[in-house]
C-alpha cells in the first residue's frame, strides 16, 4: 500500500511539472506575439509616416514643378560643364527655344560671345565663395535678336553637398531699362529748362537792357549831330540794335518753351528764310538737292539751322544785297549755301564773331567752312559736313 502511494505522488509531481513547463511555454509565447504585435504597429506607424512625408514631398516637388512651369522668368538647370539640362515654359517664351531643341547644347547657343565670358566669371565666384549677386546681360533669342535680362545663378549641389550644376534665372527687364531711360531723359529735360531758363533770365536782364541803353545813347547823340551821313549810320546802327533786342526776344521766348519734336528740315529752313525777309527786305530763293529730310538726324539739322540764321543775319547787317540763293544739298555730305549779290566781304570780316562760331559749329561736326567773294559779285559761304561722321554736339 505504501509503495503505490509513492508511485502515485511521483506522478502526480512529474504532472504538475510538465503542466508548469506547459504553461512557462505558453506564456513565453503570448510574450513573444506580444512583442512581434509591438514590432508590427511600429513599424506600421513607421511606414505611415514615412508614406506621409513621401506624399509630402511629392506635393512640394509638384508644387515647386508648378511654380517653374507657371513662371514668367527662364529657369534652367545647367551642368558643371554648362550644358543645359532643363528648360522651362518660361525660357521657351522668353528666348524661343523648345526644351527638345536646347537641352543637351552648351548654354553659350543663348549667352553670346562677351555676356557668356561674363556668365562664367560669375559661375567662377560660386566656385569659389558660394555665391554671386545678381547681375544684368544681354542674351541671344532664336530668330537672332538680343534681349535684355537680370539673371541670378545659383549652385546646384548632391544630398552630400558636392556641386553638381547651377541654377539659372533670367529676367526679361526690356521695359524696365527703357522705363528708366524714360526717366534719365525726363531729367535730363528739366535741367536742360532750368538752365535754358536761367540763360533767358541773363539775356533779359542783362544783354538786352545794355543794348536797348546803348541804343538809347546813341539816340541821344544823333539830337547833336548835324553831319547827315554821320547821323544816317547812327540811325542804320541803331536800327541794327533794335534788330538784336528783337532777335534776342525770340530768343529768350524760344528758350522758355518746352522741346518738341522738330518739324521737317525743309519746314524749318522755310520758316528760318520767311523770318528773314523782314530784315533783307526781300525773300530769299531757296533750293532743296537729295534725302534732306531722311538724312539728318535732329541734332545735326539744329546745328544747320543755327548756321543758315547766322548766314542770313551777316547778309542783312553787311551785303546790301537784293537777292539771296539758300541751298541745302544732302548726300554723303550736307552741305548749306548762301550766296548773295551784295557787295561782297572785306578779309577783315572774316574774323568776326557770326563767322567765327559757323566755322565752330562746321569744325565740331566733323566739317569745314568757307566764306569768299564771287566773281560775278556778292558773297558765296559753305558750310558742309560729312553725314556718316556727324557727332552731336553743344554750343
């Protein structure tokens, strides 16, 4: 009896023993599937998140893919060794290539020349200290015109920071540059009429009121004088003064009106003659030979005009001509000729101040003058400058 309840407490124990193995098994297991379910949801978290940050950068890739599609500016991607690799809707409208037809050529088919040794000096500054400021150039369209541009470069670099292209923006600033031309030109304009109104301010103050006091002396001496010739050329000189006031007032009022677009030389040449026939007393004839009109530019048909009221003026003061020829013959030189039948010049004349500033105004264009006397009587001037030399130039 006691043997048998021996063998049946061992086996009772070896049971209870294998049921605790069974169940340190099972509990080994319910900790391993707990463990893989923790594995499980975090890298199910993990690639939800990663799966949002690549859908994130898709969005600001598409985003950014937009912004370049959409922009008014040339953006394009070039290699190292300045090969174009992209080329957006905005390089095509501004320069005319298709990105099939540029991509893959040296970006020197729209960078010219001097603007392309200037482009690589910039990409050089990169190179060397990571960056440059922007700067303006003159790049090449398609159909051969040039267009001006601000262009930026920036450096394109690996997830390792090595260089491995550029970034290039360039912005068309045609309407900009010719804005600001507008502006320079309007205040070149206002110091232009300040300064013309403060010449009309000393004329009228101080020129003309010394002339219409030595006119006002001479009158005053001619009352004493008894001899008639000597008072007659009192009176021709002061006539003569009364001519200057008048002049120096259409002067002084020309001066204080705003400039104008010229009208046609011829008009002016007319109206300079017409002017004169008060004082010559007569109309002068006047002759027209080639593209006058076409051929001048309005700076050097100024500077013939200032010559053929000069011309006229020594012909009413000395010639006492009864007839005047004005000749104005474009070609590959203009030349302007006054001839009169008057009584011809004195050498001494030659060196008066009306004479002396037409060989100024023909010297500085690039030309000559001359002043002779004709055989037939009178005087015959020239006044000539070469057309395709003719410089501007102030007086």
């Amino acid at each position: 009896m006691r043997s048998s309840r021996t063998a049946d407490s061992a086996g009772e124990a070896h049971g209870t023993a294998e049921m605790a193995d069974r169940a340190a098994v099972l509990e080994h297991r319910a900790q391993l599937v707990d463990e893989l379910s923790q594995e499980l949801d975090d890298t199910n978290r993990g690639l939800i998140a990663l799966h949002t940050e690549l859908e994130a950068a898709r969005a600001a890739e598409a985003r950014l893919a937009a912004i370049v599609a959409a922009s008014d500016d040339a953006m394009i991607s070039v290699s190292e060794a300045h090969v174009v690799q992209t080329w957006n809707p905005g390089a095509e409208r501004l320069f005319g290539h298709t990105e099939q037809h540029i991509r893959g050529k040296s970006i020197d088919t729209i960078v010219p020349g001097a603007a392309f040794t200037a482009y690589r000096a910039v990409v050089e500054q990169i190179r060397a200290q990571g960056h440059a400021d922007s700067y303006q150039s003159r790049w090449l369209c398609a159909d051969g015109s040039e267009i001006d541009v601000a262009v930026t470069v920036s450096p394109m670099r690996d997830t390792d920071g090595a260089l491995i292209g550029f970034t290039t923006a360039a912005r068309n600033i045609t309407h900009q540059l010719a804005a600001q031309a507008e502006l320079a030109a309007a205040r070149a304009d206002r110091e232009v009429m300040a300064e013309r109104d403060r010449i009309a301010r000393d004329l009228h103050d101080m020129v003309i009121q010394r002339v219409f006091g030595a006119g006002l002396a001479l009158q005053s001496i001619t009352a004493r004088i008894t001899h008639p010739d000597t008072s007659s050329r009192i009176h021709k000189v002061i006539d003569e003064l009364d001519a200057t006031i008048r002049e120096l007032r259409g002067t002084i009022f020309e001066l204080g009106q705003p400039a104008q677009k010229a009208a046609s030389l011829r008009a002016q040449v007319l109206d300079e003659t017409g002017t004169a026939q008060d004082r010559l007393g007569f109309a002068p004839a006047v002759e027209f030979d080639g593209p006058v009109d076409a051929a001048l530019p309005d700076t050097t048909a100024a500077h013939l005009l200032a010559a053929l009221r000069e011309a006229l003026s020594n012909v009413a003061r000395h010639a006492h001509a009864t007839a005047v020829r004005v000749t104005v013959r474009a070609g590959d030189e203009l030349l302007l000729e006054v001839t009169d039948n008057g009584r011809g010049i004195d050498p001494a004349v030659t060196r008066s101040s009306g004479l002396t500033n037409l060989r100024r105004r023909a010297e500085k264009l690039g030309g000559t003058f001359e002043v002779a006397g004709r055989p037939e009587g009178g005087t015959r001037l020239r006044w000539r400058i070469p057309l395709t030399t003719a410089k501007d130039s102030s007086f």
